[in-house]
C-alpha cells in the first residue's frame, strides 16, 4: 500500500511540473522522456525529442526562440512521426547564427515538451570547454556526474560510446533495475533507450548542452566486431543501429555512417571515428590475457579497426587540417599496455598494432602538433603518451564510465611500473573529465564521483594535468 502510494505521488510530482521547465502546464506528459539537440554546427543543430502517442502518424511542431519565454522566435515549423520511428522527434534546423545561445521546444495539442537551450559553434573561439563521458550501465549506477556537468557550463558534451548497454547488470550489485532485460530486436533496442532516458542526471544536462556522440560496442553487443556480426547476425546490428540513430540527435549519413568531424575556427578540429562497424573479427576471445600466437596475428600488418575508407579519411584530414588543436574521439584506448611483455586487452587498440602505428607514423611524419585522443570502453581514468620508436607522438586523455564500474585490476602496480608512458590512472571512480582548450594549452580535469549507487555522491577533482601547445 505505501509502495503504491508512493508512486502515485511520484507520477503526480512528475506531471505537475513548473513554468520554468515547460512552456505551460499540461495534463500529463507527452514527452517524458525530455529534450536534446545536437551535433552542433556555426549555422545549424539537431533537435531531438518523443512523444508518447498510438496514433497512426502524429504532426508535432517545433519552435527555436532567442529567450525561453519564446518572445523572440526565430523559426518554427513541423516534424511528422509515426510507430515505424517510435515517435521520435528529429529536425536540423539550420540558418542559425555562429556563437549564439537558442532556446527549443516541441507541441502538440497543448501540450509542450521541457524547453531545451542549445548553442552554435563559433566562428573562432579563444576557450572551448568540453565535457567528456563515456560507458553509462543503467543498472550498474546513477548518472550523477552529468548534474555537475551542469555545473561546469560546457560548450558541449562529446560521448564516446556504450550509450546503452544491450545486457542488464550480473551478480548481486545492482543501483536500479532494468526491467528490459538483454536487447537483441529492434523493440528491445528502443526499450533499453527508452529507460536509459529516464535518468534525470540525463535529461537535464541533454536539455541544457548539445551533445556529439559516437558508438562502441554495447549498443550493440559486447566486444563485437562489425564485419563478423554483419555475416553472422546483421539483422540485430541493423535493429541496434536504427535505434541509435532514432533516439540521438546525430545527422544521419548513408548506410549508418557515423564518423565525422567538427571545427571551431583555428583552435580545434575533432575528428569522430567509428570503431565497430568496421572492425575486422577479434583474433582471440575474450580479449584479455591472449596468448602470443594471437598477439602475434593482432599485429598483422593491414588488420584495421577502421576500414580502409575510414582510416584514410582521418589520416588525410589530419594532414589537411589548419586547427591548433586536433582530437581524435576514440571509442578504445589506443595507449599501448602491455603485461609481462603482451598486451592485455585485444578488444583495444593494442589488437590493432599496425593500424594504430600508421595513425602515429602520420603524425610524425607531417609534423602534425598537438594530437590530443580521447578515448573511452576502458572504465577508468587515464592520461599519458602515444609514443612511435620510444618518441611521444600525441597524449591521450581517457575517461572513466559515467557509471560502469572497471571491477578488480589484477596486479595494477605492476602493469603502470611495466607502462611508464600512462602518466595517471585511476581504477576506482566513475565519473567524466571535463576539457579546457585555448590556444595556450590544453587543460584535463578528471572528476571522480564518490558513489554510484544512489544519487547522493559527490564530486571529487582526482587529477589535473596541462598539455602545452608545441606551437
């Protein structure tokens, strides 16, 4: 009886929402699972939201204001949607103007959506701030971190992959339950993003920061490698694809093309790879702790994570481009960490020896300065070198899961005294890394949340580190 009670206030509280948040008050909530835009540019953004209907094809109208009291609108219009997209809302409303704050939200009937504010790119920038997450298990935490990112006021959020994972949580740690189960059809694909936006840590910073996001492998399968599992089971990578793509606001390319790339003027360019679709089948599996014929194979000279087409996008776009600073957003870590001499995780870069030694050679060769990699998937905080022949060619700053935890490092002291090129590692907190650039450097904070198993945790700066421009 108090459990039934308890929810009924619950969903009462939820509905009766203020002024602030929404347009107007309504009867209940046709977009429960709020608002989000992204992949910014200096004119344009996606606006991303969904309604809850059953109607066959449902018209929702969407408007862009310079205020949140939407007194100043600039452009509005209508977005159809229908049971074959889940009743997800899309629209890259263009003819925005460089730099400039817009505020958003979607209608129907009365009805009005959380009002999202959103930002363009600049046309030149002397400071970007960046929030950077990762690796987010609704079961195994709450997303704590994103309510200080609002705090930090980021230009944007750059995710790099696990968005949702296709598997509830194992063993007796559970934070919440995830009554979806383990995804493999589109219906539970959209379930698992349906619940994962419940969180609302997630809501509130996807309403307030555009978000750029990549893939890695949960949103599909664990560990999986896309030309493997398009033979073998390409009707659940298709179903996991079509359900990323309906639910974030990310442009869609032809034939689930994701990597891409962003500029900020002269300061920075990002270049966001796919690291799955592509990938060639794992050598060994697990991944972990492979013996050294399969070392041996991972190394092989044309293996690639990429493709061909991807990799030679990015090594042609890092020559060509201009940017002080130039960021490759990584699903894996692409730091080499070796144990007893052998790699520990072929799942990682260190399974793709000889595609990763071409990035580096690149590098080198063209003289390429200021090569930052973010890189996710590992579950915990790093920061350190990429070196080529024993010579530092980029740093790579890695993050800790918003919520998954790294579990039990074996032999941790070990593997940093054997990798004295990974500068900073920290196994024990989940949390997300906030990046400071300017033309001077480029600053990482490496924030640590006490705990994940309510919401109550606190932040804690566990690591900053400074990379100073080398022109």
């Amino acid at each position: 009886m108090r459990s039934m009670f308890y929810k009924v206030f619950l969903f009462c509280l939820f509905n009766c929402v203020s002024l602030s948040l929404f347009g107007e008050k309504t009867e209940g909530n046709f977009f429960p699972y709020g608002v989000a835009s992204g992949d910014p540019t200096t004119n344009s953004v996606i606006l991303w939201s969904r309604i809850e209907s059953s109607i066959p094809r449902i018209d929702v109208q969407y408007e862009v204001a310079l205020d949140p009291e939407f007194k100043k609108p600039v452009t509005s219009g209508i977005v159809s949607t229908s049971p074959e997209i889940d009743y997800t809302l899309k629209k890259e409303v263009q003819g925005l103007e460089p730099a400039k704050i817009y505020y958003y939200r979607w209608s129907w009937n009365g009805h009005f959506s959380p009002i999202g504010r959103t930002k363009t790119l600049p046309l030149k920038a002397e400071k970007i701030r960046i929030a950077i997450a990762s690796c987010q298990h609704f079961g195994a935490g709450f997303y704590t971190a994103y309510k200080y990112m609002l705090q930090d006021n980021p230009d944007f959020i750059i995710h790099l992959g696990d968005w949702i994972y296709e598997f509830p949580v194992y063993g007796t740690v559970c934070a919440r339950p995830d009554p979806v189960g383990i995804a493999v059809d589109l219906a539970t694909y959209r379930a698992k993003h349906r619940l994962y936006r419940t969180d609302p840590d997630l809501q509130e910073a996807l309403r307030n920061f555009p978000l750029v996001v990549i893939w890695d492998d949960h949103e599909v399968q664990n560990d999986y490698a896309g030309r493997a599992l398009s033979f073998y089971n390409p009707e659940r990578m298709k179903a996991a694809y079509q359900a990323f793509f309906e639910y974030l606001p990310i442009r869609q390319q032809k034939e689930w093309k994701l990597y891409r790339s962003f500029k900020i003027g002269n300061l920075l360019e990002c270049f966001l790879t796919d690291g799955r679709q592509y990938r060639e089948e794992d050598v060994w599996h697990p991944a972990v702790h492979a013996p050294v014929e399969a070392t041996m194979q991972a190394s092989a000279p044309g293996r690639s994570m990429l493709g061909s087409e991807q990799r030679n996008w990015l090594l042609e776009s890092l020559k060509l481009s201009h940017a002080q600073w130039k960021f490759i957003a990584s699903g894996d870590m692409m730091m080499d960490i070796k144990l007893e001499g052998k790699p520990i995780n072929l799942d990682q870069w260190d399974g793709f020896a000889w595609e990763r030694k071409e990035i580096l050679k690149t590098i080198r060769d063209n003289q390429i300065r200021n090569v930052v990699v973010l890189s996710g998937d590992s579950h915990v905080f790093s920061f350190g070198k990429l070196l080529l022949d024993g010579e530092e060619i980029a740093c790579e700053i890695g993050t800790a899961g918003i919520s998954s935890p790294a579990g039990k490092i074996e032999g941790k002291e070990k593997i940093l005294k054997e990798n004295p090129h990974i500068l900073f590692n920290d196994t024990e907190h989940r949390g997300y890394v906030l990046v400071e650039i300017t033309p001077s450097g480029c600053s990482g904070y490496f924030y640590g949340i006490s705990t994940v198993l309510n919401n109550k945790g606190e932040r804690l700066l566990l690591k900053e580190i400074h990379i100073p421009s080398r022109f």
